[in-house]
C-alpha cells in the first residue's frame, strides 16, 4: 500500500496563504444581556442606564451589528459597551 500523498506539499492555497487577519482590537470592556421575552433596546438600555452604566441603544445597535429595524428574540445574547472604555 501507499501512503496517501502529502496533501499540504500539494495544494496550491497552501503554497500561496495570505495573512489577511485584522489587526488586534482593544477589547471593550462591557456586560453580556440575555434577552428576555418582551425586551426591547429600548428597555434593556434603561435599566442599565438605572444601575450607572450610561450606555446608549445607539451604542449597543453598533456593539452588536445591529440595525434600527433588527428585531430580538428571547435567548439573544448582547454585548452592552461599558461608555469611556
């Protein structure tokens, strides 16, 4: 039997890998929100703002991709940005 062939030797990607990786971001210092049946933006914003996190729904949309007409679901994990960090 014959050893199968050296597939990395072979493969002309492998010869030609091009590092496109981003340079590192400064990670954001923040909180994670589970979405909850009902929440809004809107909502989610206020009660943080309630608990001294002066965060904005502007700042979350753009913490996580998303637009004025995303819509949650319940179980949705949110990344809300912790301002001046």
């Amino acid at each position: 039997l014959k050893p199968p062939p050296d597939r990395a030797s072979t493969s002309p990607s492998a010869a030609a890998t091009v590092d496109n990786t981003p340079a590192p971001v400064k990670p954001q210092k923040g909180y994670y929100h589970i979405v909850a049946s009902g929440e809004t933006l809107t909502l989610i914003c206020a009660a943080y703002r309630e608990n001294g996190v002066n965060v904005t729904v502007s700042e979350i949309r753009k913490a996580n991709g998303l637009t004025e007409k995303s819509v949650l679901k319940a179980g949705q994990k949110l990344f809300i940005p912790k301002p001046g960090t």
